[in-house]
C-alpha cells in the first residue's frame, strides 16, 4: 500500500500536552521497515511541513518514532517522490 485512499487522521500530544492531529499522507516500506509520513492538519500547514515517523514494533504494539537521522530522512523522502511521479 503506499497511498492511503482515504484520509487517516492521527493525534499525538506534543512536548507541552498538547493534542495534535496529523494526517497520514503516505505510508512507505524500506527493506523491511515501514514509515509514515504525517503532514499537521492545522491551518496554513502545507506538505513541507510533513514529519516521518519509523513505525517499530515494541512488545506486539505499534510505536511512531520520529525520524530525525538526516540521511533515513532522505531515504524515505526520495522513496516517496517515487511514488508520486
């Protein structure tokens, strides 16, 4: 699956409490590790805004890890344009 066919909303609380809602706008495989990439649904927010989250497994449950390594990043990114040209 790489696109999702309908919208896939997502909350998380932030570092202050706060809730906030991100929509899943694509979901990408690398060797075997899947990711989300998670644009905020607030206003004036556009795709370069996205996050990508590595999605690990953690005792049977899913855990959304942000992806802050520069070149995992990239990885993701450029499997993404893939997907969309």
């Amino acid at each position: 699956m790489s696109d999702l066919d309908e919208k896939e909303i997502m909350s998380f609380r932030d570092e202050n409490g706060n809730k906030v809602d991100f929509e899943a706008v694509a979901r990408i495989f690398l060797e075997e590790q899947e990711y989300l990439i998670l644009s905020p649904l607030e206003e004036g927010a556009d795709e370069e805004d996205a996050f990508v989250f590595r999605v690990d497994e953690v005792e049977g449950k899913e855990e959304y890890n942000l992806v802050e390594d520069d070149n995992e990043f990239e990885a993701v990114k450029k499997e993404y344009k893939k997907l969309l040209y």
